[in-house]
C-alpha cells in the first residue's frame, strides 16, 4: 500500500511539474474603450478593480 501512495504522489508531482503557467491574453481596444475606467464600466467590475492598458503598435497600417 506504501509504494501506491508513492506512486500516486510522483504521478502528482510529475502533472503538476508539467502543466504550463496560463499566459496573459491580450486584447485590442479601440474609441471610448481606449480610456480605462469606461472599459471597466463596461465590464462591469468593481470599483477596485482597473484594468491594465497599454499602448498597442500597428503594423502595416500608414500613420496620418
């Protein structure tokens, strides 16, 4: 019964060491959802909450 468990926890540790860390998705806003408190509005979260922005390059696209 002992090696089960040893054998269960190696399983359990060899899934846990393999599993990837989730990456950040990332989004393209543009207009009034530019500005980060209509944006939370919007998505309607707390007041605490504030979402991240950053300034997001356009490739391909001629400047005015």
């Amino acid at each position: 019964m002992l090696r089960k468990f040893r054998d269960l926890a190696e399983k359990e540790k060899l899934y846990y060491e393999s599993a990837a860390p989730i990456p950040p998705k990332f989004y393209f806003f543009y207009g009034t959802l530019m500005d980060p408190d209509q944006l939370a509005r919007v998505l309607q979260l707390e007041d605490t909450e504030r979402p991240v922005t950053r300034p997001a390059p356009l490739w391909g696209i001629p400047a005015r």
